[in-house]
C-alpha cells in the first residue's frame, strides 16, 4: 500500500478544515443542531454556577459534551 501524502501537519490540517465546514453546514441546514447549540452555550455556563464542587462541575460537563458527542 502506498504512503499517503497527506500526513502529519497536513492531515490535521485537511481534517480540521474539513470538520468546521462540517459545523457550518450543519448550522445552516439542521434546526435541530442549532437549538442544541444554544441549549449547550446557556447549560455549560449554567453549571458553572449550579456546580458545588469541581467533581461535580466535571460531571455536569462531561454529560453536555458526552451528548455532542453521541450526536455527532
């Protein structure tokens, strides 16, 4: 099997140019992303404040983005 060219810096690169026209498109084209969005920008900052303990901050964190995660 022959090398690929796009390697190292490059691949990342490519890759990262890839996923943010993959964000773009998705906020243009799904409503559903973009009320996830925005239920996301508003909770992440609201456990900040909810939280009591940095375990529990991490905890509450970890659920939001474990979501985008399973979404994505």
């Amino acid at each position: 099997m022959k090398p690929s060219e796009n390697s190292g810096i490059r691949r990342f690169y490519y890759a990262t140019k890839y996923s943010i026209q993959g964000f773009r498109a998705a906020y243009k084209e799904e409503q559903a992303f973009r009320y996830e969005l925005a239920a996301m920008l508003l909770l992440v900052p609201a456990a900040v404040w909810i939280a009591q303990s940095g375990v529990q901050l991490a905890l509450l964190w970890g659920v939001v983005f474990w979501y985008w995660h399973l979404k994505l």
